[in-house]
C-alpha cells in the first residue's frame, strides 16, 4: 500500500555544445555524466552546472565533421580510467578523460548498431551490421563471433514424451482437426520499430538476451545466450513483438512490449523463452509506441518510455515516462511523467543509476539532464481520534485507491472506493486539518489538483468520479465528493517554461484552498517553497502562486503536525528548519533542540515526524539503513517502520516485533534506553510478523494494519503474494496503546 514519494528532482543546463545529444553514461565515482554527440563527448558536472571536459572526435577521422555520425554505445570504466565509445562506423574507441587521448582498439567494416557491457564489465557484446554477436574480453580480446539468426532452438529445447504431443491433447471445441492445423504465421514487425537490436544482460552477467528482426520473416525474435555466446533458448512466435528489452537484474523475467489486436501490452519471457504474464499499458491501439524498458537496480519499478505515434509528418508527438510497480498480481502505474511536444524536452536516453536503486536520469534533447529521487511512502490521513478513519490512499494509473481501515480491511488491489481522475496521478495529499482528515488533494500528471471533501456535497447526489471498490459492495463510510478543479498551473524559470515534467514535489494540503509544494531553486542545490492559493482569487480555476520562499538548501522532505500547526524542513545535509508559514512574512530559522541547539540528522531521512515528547516538540527521522532518530539523537538502529498516534509511538524492528511506548512523560534518554532494552520481554512488546512494516494505526478498533511480505509463490506467475494483517495492539481492557495485548492475529 506504498506510493512512490519523490524526495527531490535536480535539472541541469542547458550548456552550450555542438549538435545534439545521442546517448549518455554516468561516471559514479565523480557524480558527472558523459554524454555523446554527433561530433564528440562531453563531460557535464551537475554540481558546478557547466562542461569539464569536451573531447571532439571529428579531428582524428572517427565522426565525420558534417555532424551525420552516430554514436551508438558509450560506456565509462573506472578502473581503467577511461571512456568506451563505439560508433556507427564501426570503429571501438578508447578514451582516457584526463589526458584526452584517444585510442582505436577495434573496427568493424560492417559497422556497429550496439555495445553492451556486462554487468560486472568484463566482457563487452558488439553488434554489427552483418547481424553477427562479437563478445570480446575487458582488454579487447574476441572470445568469439556468433550469427545472431539460427535455426536451432538452443540448448534449452524442450523435451516431449508421446503422451505429451499435440496430437493426443484434448482440443475441447477446436475437435481433432487441432492436431494437425498450421502454426499461424506471424506478421512483420511494425513500421514504428527501428529494426535496430536490443541487448540486456541478466544481472549476474551470466546470460544476455538479444533481441533483434529475422530476415525470413520480418517478424522480432528473442534469443539468449550465455556468456561465451552458446545459444540457449528462442522466444515462441510472437505476433506484434516489439523492440523494447530488458532484463529483471534478479533475474527471473524478461521484459518487452507487444500490440495485440484491440490493446497494448508489455509481456515477459522466462529464460526458457516462453511467456509468462503481461500488463496492459494505458492507451489505445496505435496511439503510442514504446521505445525502451528499464527496470531499476533492485529490480521493484519497470521504467515504460514512450512517445506518441506520427499521424502527419510534420506533427508534435509528446513523450512519457511511466513508472510501473508490482504487488498481489496487480500492476500499478505509480508515476508518469509528461514531457511534452517541444523539441528540447524530448528524451534522448533514459537509464537507472547503477549504484542507488531509486535514483532515475534524464537526458533531454536540449542538453538538459534531469534525476529524480524516489522513495516508498504510505499515504495516509492523520487527524484527531472523533474524525480518523484511517484511509490510506493507493496511485494506481489515473486512478486513487481508498482503504478505509476503520470500517474495512482487504488487501490492495481491493479498497473501499476509488477516485477516477482524467489523467494519471502523480501525488495525493489529506487535509493537514485534524478536523477533515479525510478529505483529499490529488495532483496529477498535468499538474491538475482535484480537491475531494467529505460533507460538504449533497449525499443524494451521486459522483460519478467516486466509484465503491467492487461490484455489489456497501461502504459504511461517507465517500468524498469531487468539489472542484484547479487547471495548470506552472512556474516559470529563466528565460520560460522549465523542461522537468515534475516540477513540484512535497505536495501538502495545508489548509482550504492554500497548498505548499517545493521545487528546486536557480541552483541545484537551493530550494524553494511555493504557496499555491485557490478559492474566490483562482481565476478561472487555476491556482494563484501567491509567495515563493527561496530555501538555501536541498529540501528533501516535508512534514506537519496537525495540533500544532508547525511545518520542519529537512535538507539533504540532515539540517532541520522551522517553517514559520504562519508570520506576516514567511521566515525560515533552524530547529532547536531545548538546549538551544540546532538540530541536525547524522545522515539524511527518508520518512519524518513531528511529534510532542515530555512536553517538547521533536522531529522523528528514518534513514533507509533503519537508523531512528529524535531529534539529533540515534534512539535505534533497527527500526524497519514507525507511527505516531496521539500521544504515543508505534515501531516496528528487524526482531520481527512491534514496541509501543508512550511519549507524554517521558525524555529522549528514557526513550533511548527503552530501545536499547526492548528484547527483554515486557508488555510494551510483541512479535509480528517477519518484515511487516507499519501501514496505519486504527484507534477507534485497537488495530495496527500491517503488510506481510512473506514470500507465497505463484506456480505458474512466480510473483510474491503480499497480504494485509491486522494486528490487536491495543489491550481490549483498557485500550492504552502502550499495553500491547496478547491476542493472536488474524491473516487476510
């Protein structure tokens, strides 16, 4: 029941270059980026936003100097500390950054159409224009060369016994004559596929999958292979194969993308080469197509870029990028990223950082470099107890998925209603009001924020963009009404628009008709914070910015106290800052411990809290590595979630055990020693199961909903089963959050 929360985004350039870009690479261990050209590389360093090294290769003969070469791989090597570029020319060039040097270490006559290196990189596959496979050692050296088209099946071929022909099948209706019928020819390739190869290595660079267009049939084939390029399996026919690959790094599927008669779909491929699952994408036949695939390091999010298909020669076409997640079979469309038709936001090439698993780059054709960091995140509101019913909202496409835990508890995809919006939806937000917690701000992907409420719209009236979660299904709880609408709205930059499709993040409804949302400043590392006004003032329904706040720092998160109003900062450094939204004038100042210092995180939080301990208000903090922190103090470090609810807090640890301890008369240094001490039993203390993580807490029926991600396989789909608990945390006698009761819990 997470949503990708996006901590922050950096645009960088555009810098001034000949031509325009073609591919690019990251160089990890400097945070620059190498990206190519029709006349060379150029190294562009995010932090000082301008080119450190500018090689050009039409000096020495390897482009040609009227700008119509291509370059069509590159690929950075730290430990030799150089550059690999191949071209479509054929030639295999070496490139030392520091002295600039340039050497040619392989050439093909035929020409190249792609380089892919290894995973651990030391083998590197050569494509070239005779569809021949070329792997070659680290330093250069050819292991061997293979025909990319074979006849064989590999040696995975399948194995049959007699009773397992076709012919002593049952056939059903189709009768006998199905034994003996043709296998159905599969139809070319479509006109929108490149034709060029596609190659992807599984993520232990044991296997790599080639999937490239057969000569006989015009139609694509997925073939893989092993690292000394013996054949092992090809792809059944598939009619309307495209030519998007990419390979899950765990390991367990393949992915690319195939038009069906009335839809599109990606599909994925078990080694084997047989299929095993699809998700449909959402648009219409012959709308969009897809250029590339791209699953990110821990294998989680499947990057889907598209663009539109040309009707007319001449016409705009817009990109996209959708980030698709898995959970209960179900597959959800969790970010899309709108790029637009103008010439210098379109993509160029798109790649997941090698290095932190969430991390997406960009690369624009107007030699603008985008990254974007995501994290996982629970929506869900906070309130006082009279008015929590503790939804928890769920993106999924255009859609918002409600769960109302305190009147029913399924497991996602299943809720109690769901919002339709008109187009997909990046961000929700509750109200921070604890009196109308349960109204909600959806932002989407054109930046249209659709207000629902509760009880402000006549009952009668149905809405028809609020459906109940399944068919025959009674809520119990009051559903929203969509109230109103704010159109586009953007900020503009410079010298126009800014190319990033997601130029607000931290989306916060912080009162009526007021919204906080930040967005990065003139510089990658500054901030700003914009407060978005609608109401009586929102001419003609767009939202009216009606102050900006610069922030001398990345803001990388956002969090609010519903009692106290108060808003804390916390910037990419681990420095806390009060937001005083509420002055004349809008100030920001550090936040202060009671001893008067400034606190600071020891390592940056990628979920934060506002809470009052002993009387005090305190920031509660959580790292990716589970360290907790209040304040500047480390309390735990094994904590896997955590929940605030009035005046107590909720965690849950690697122990596989939930504690709840109270906040009212307690210190910092009661509450780190009563962490330290939680494996003695006691009742504040009890096991849960192992790797839940907290979802919310429903106070009214003494319950903790937690996911279970115990692993349920799948015979046949091989996908994980993540099932909700609920769990009875509160003692039944005296419901005191900080009395754990013994009850057993109960599987969904």
């Amino acid at each position: 029941m997470r949503n990708l929360k996006l901590l922050h985004s950096r645009e960088h350039g555009p810098v001034q270059a000949l031509g325009s870009p073609q591919c690019f690479c990251l160089r990890a261990d400097q945070g620059t980026l190498l990206i190519g050209s029709e006349y060379g590389i150029l190294e562009l360093d995010p932090a000082i936003r301008g080119v450190m090294n500018d090689i050009s290769l039409t000096v020495d003969g390897f482009l040609p100097e009227d700008g119509s070469g291509h370059i069509v791989g590159i690929e950075d090597l730290p430990d030799q500390e150089s550059v690999c570029i191949a071209t479509a020319a054929g030639d295999v060039i070496l490139c030392n950054l520091s002295t600039k040097q340039l050497e040619c270490v392989g050439s093909v006559d035929s020409g190249l159409t792609t380089m892919s290196w290894s995973p651990d990189q030391e083998l590197v596959l050569l494509v070239t224009g005779q569809r021949t496979l070329i792997m070659m050692t680290k330093d250069f050296e050819p292991i061997t060369e293979r025909e990319i088209h074979q006849d064989d099946f590999g040696e995975g071929k399948f194995i049959t016994v007699g009773w397992g022909k076709k012919e002593t099948q049952f056939h059903g209706s189709e009768g006998k004559q199905a034994a003996h019928r043709k296998q159905t020819e599969v139809p070319p390739a479509s006109s929108s596929d490149d034709g060029r190869p596609r190659v992807t290595w599984r993520g232990d660079g044991q296997f790599v999958a080639v999937s490239a267009i057969c000569p006989q049939t015009g139609a694509r084939k997925i073939r893989v292979w092993s690292r000394e390029l013996v054949l092992q399996s090809t792809s059944e026919p598939i009619p309307g194969l495209e030519q998007a690959l990419a390979w899950k790094p765990s390991g367990s599927l393949i992915a690319s993308t195939q038009e069906k008669p009335n839809k599109h779909d990606v599909v994925f491929f078990e080694k084997n080469g047989l299929l095993h699952g699809e998700f449909t994408l959402p648009f219409q036949k012959g709308k969009a197509k897809v250029n590339e695939l791209l699953w990110n390091l821990d294998s989680t999010i499947l990057a889907v870029w598209l663009e539109d298909v040309k009707k007319e020669k001449n016409s705009e076409t817009n990109t996209y990028v959708q980030l698709w997640t898995v959970g209960n079979y179900h597959w959800y469309l969790k970010q899309s990223l709108h790029f637009g038709s103008a010439e210098k936001s379109r993509l160029v090439s798109l790649l997941w950082d090698p290095e932190i698993p969430y991390r997406l780059h960009a690369l624009c054709r107007g030699w603008h470099a985008l990254c974007y960091d995501w994290h996982w995140s629970t929506d869900c509101s906070t309130g006082e107890e009279s008015h929590l019913v503790a939804n928890v909202a769920v993106i999924d496409g255009d859609k918002v998925l409600v769960t109302a835990f305190q009147h029913s508890v399924v497991p996602p995809p299943m809720c109690t209603f769901q919002l339709q919006l008109q187009q997909a939806v990046n961000q929700v937000a509750f109200h921070t009001d604890p009196t109308k917690s349960a109204d909600l701000a959806v932002l989407d992907a054109s930046n249209r924020i659709s207000v629902y409420r509760v009880g402000v719209c006549d009952s009668t009236v149905k809405d028809p963009t609020v459906t109940l979660g399944g068919s025959g299904f009674k809520a119990s709880v009051e559903t929203p009404h969509l109230e109103k609408t704010y159109r586009y709205f953007e900020v503009c930059c410079g010298e126009g628009k800014q190319v990033n499709p997601l130029t607000f993040r931290l989306f916060t409804w912080l009162q009526d008709d007021t919204f906080l949302a930040v967005s990065q400043g003139q510089l990658a590392t500054h901030s700003i914070i914009h407060h978005l006004t609608g109401g009586p003032e929102a001419e003609g329904g767009c939202l009216h910015l009606r102050l900006s706040v610069p922030v001398d720092g990345d803001v990388i998160s956002l969090c609010c106290n519903p009692k106290t109003r108060a808003i804390a900062l916390q910037l990419a450094d681990g420095q806390i800052l009060k937001y005083l939204w509420e002055a004349p004038t809008p100030a920001l100042e550090p936040w202060r411990s009671s001893t008067g210092s400034a606190v600071q995180f020891p390592s940056p939080c990628v979920q934060t809290a506002l809470a009052m301990i002993g009387g005090e208000e305190a920031i509660l903090g959580l790292t990716d590595r589970c360290r907790f922190f209040i304040n500047d103090v480390e309390v735990a470090s094994n904590v896997t979630s955590f929940a605030r609810y009035d005046d107590f807090l909720l965690v849950t640890t690697h122990s596989h055990t939930c504690q709840c301890v109270s906040l009212r008369d307690t210190s910092l240094k009661v509450l780190q020693a009563g962490f330290s001490s939680s494996s003695s039993p006691n009742e504040t203390l009890r096991k849960v199961e192992r790797g839940s993580r907290i979802v919310t807490v429903v106070p009214q029926d003494t319950k903790l909903i937690l996911p279970c991600f115990r692993r349920a396989e799948h015979p046949h789909l091989g996908l994980d089963f993540h099932p909700l608990r609920m769990e009875t945390v509160l003692c039944a006698s005296c419901s005191d959050p900080a009395h754990l009761a013994p009850a057993p819990t109960h599987l969904l």
